[in-house]
C-alpha cells in the first residue's frame, strides 16, 4: 500500500490562511504546520494518513504530485473573496 501524506505549510512560515485551521506537528520532523478545516476533516476520515511540511519533509520524501482537497479549495476561496470585499469596503 502506497502511504497517503498530507502536506501543510509551517506554522513558522506565517499565520494561518484559512479561518478554523489548526496546528499539528509534521510526522517526519516534528515541526508544526496548519491544517484546514477540509484537511483536519479528512484526515479524521482517514488517520493513517501522515501529515508532512511542504518544506523540507514533503520534498526530502520525494513528494512530487501534489493535490488540493475540494474543501480546502473552497475554503481559500472564500477567504480570499472575503477579504477582497473588506477591502473594497
């Protein structure tokens, strides 16, 4: 069975981008990076998937195919639309 990874950026990077993130440390280095919503919601649904850092852990393991969970799409999306509107306002 191929293991499923989940890459996140670090916490050290900057803040969260998606309102209700949370942390949760890198199985590979121990760091700590933001998980979304969607991605906290599909790694419940699937706990043996092992959550990494896109850097270094994520490219150190040769990550090279990477996918956005709809929902985490979704969740960009909206954030980046409603701080457009804020500003506009």
């Amino acid at each position: 069975m191929i293991p499923e990874y989940l890459a996140a950026k670090r916490c050290s990077s900057s803040g969260p981008i998606v309102p209700g993130s949370e942390k949760v440390k890198c199985s590979q280095c121990g760091d700590v990076v933001w998980l979304s919503p969607a991605s906290l919601a599909h790694l419940k649904a699937r706990p043996q998937t092992k959550v990494v850092c896109f850097d270094p852990c994520a490219a150190l393991l040769g990550i090279v195919e990477v996918r956005v969970l709809p929902g985490s799409a979704e969740e960009t999306r909206q954030y980046i639309e409603a701080k457009r509107a804020a500003r506009e306002n």
